[in-house]
C-alpha cells in the first residue's frame, strides 16, 4: 500500500471516530495539543500523523491503532439534531428518576412517620443529585459550558442543603456562613471552565 493511500484510510477514519463523537476539528486538536490546520491536514489525506499521536487518538477513541490503518465499512452517521436529541432525552429520564426518588422519599417518609415532618428535604436534596447527574453526562459527551452551568449548580445546591437540614433541626442566626464556602468553589469552576492550557502564566 503506498503512503499516500495509507494517509486517506487514516484521515477517513479519524474523521469518521471525529464526528461519531460529536466533536469540531479544533476539540480533537486541543486534545491531541495540536492545532485544528493539523487535523484537517490528516482528515484529507495529505499527511499522516506520527505514531505517537496515532496511539494517542486510538486511545482517546477506544480503538486500537490498527483499526486506524485499515479501511473501514461505511457506517451511518447520525445527523447532529438526533444525536443530541437523544442525548437530552437520556438526561431528562436520569433526572427524572433523581426527582422520582425524591417523590418515593416524600410520601414513604409521610406514611411511617407523618409527625416527623422535614420529608420536604427530600425534594431539595434531589436538586444537587440532578447536579450530579448532569455533570457526569456533560463532562462524558463534552459539554463545556453545560457542565460548568451543572457543577456551579452542585456547589450552591449541596450547601443550601446543608443550610436547610441545620435550619431545621437547630436554627442559627449565623448560619448563612456556609454560603462563604461556596465563594471559592466557584472560582475554582470557573478556572476550570477556562482550563490550565489556556493561560499563558502556566507555560
């Protein structure tokens, strides 16, 4: 097989693992530390990449580096709208079963003990569990700014319950402190929102 050839079962491939993930050009290359003019370089065919990235993009992809090499059958590629309208449907019943559970909670907790009262927590600790759900989705399919939205939810959500589950057993006047907690935990999302590689004083 000349190289040439070799160079467009590569680029096809990468391609097609690129856009099964959903992903830009750019995103693969930030991953790869590469710039996006590389990757559609490799993607037409005119360049083949070393082994190291090779191995690095089977990696990434969960292939093995000789399903890059060969020629693959075509496969159907899912248009982008249904692809991500099934991705939404996956979240909302995963956060429909965290509000289901709190719903279970609510009336179980009504039915044995009734005089206990508080059951209501239930349906604010179901808001930081939804946050985590989101979370481990956005950060498995790649959604920046969905999963720094989800954990800013997380951080306020988890400390508003622990606020609440304090208020109501013994009350505090300084009890609004917890809040503070929060402040650095934010900063730290957005940090990470901006990533490491992106800032100039780290290089």
């Amino acid at each position: 097989m000349e190289e040439q050839d070799l160079a467009v079962i590569i680029g096809k491939n990468i391609m097609r693992l690129r856009k099964a993930a959903d992903m830009t050009q750019s995103e693969l290359a930030e991953k790869l530390n590469y710039s996006d003019k590389s990757v559609s370089k490799w993607e037409q065919g005119n360049g083949i990449p070393d082994v190291r990235i090779l191995v690095q993009i089977a990696e990434y992809f969960h292939v093995s580096v000789d399903d890059l090499l060969r020629e693959q059958p075509a496969k159907p590629v899912l248009p982008a709208r249904t692809k991500l309208f099934r991705r939404l449907v996956i979240l909302a019943l995963s956060v429909g079963l965290c509000w289901l559970a709190a719903v279970v909670c609510f009336v179980l907790g009504g039915i044995i003990s009734p005089a206990t009262g508080g059951m209501w927590l239930a349906f604010v600790y179901a808001v930081p569990a939804s946050a985590v759900v989101v979370v481990v989705f956005s950060c498995v399919w790649s959604w920046k700014w969905v999963r720094f939205v989800s954990v800013s939810l997380l951080v306020w959500s988890t400390l508003a319950c622990a606020y609440l589950t304090v208020w109501w057993v013994v009350p505090h006047p300084t009890l609004w402190l917890i809040f503070l907690i929060g402040v650095p935990l934010q900063f730290l999302a957005v940090f990470g929102l901006l990533g490491w590689k992106r800032l100039r004083f780290f290089k």
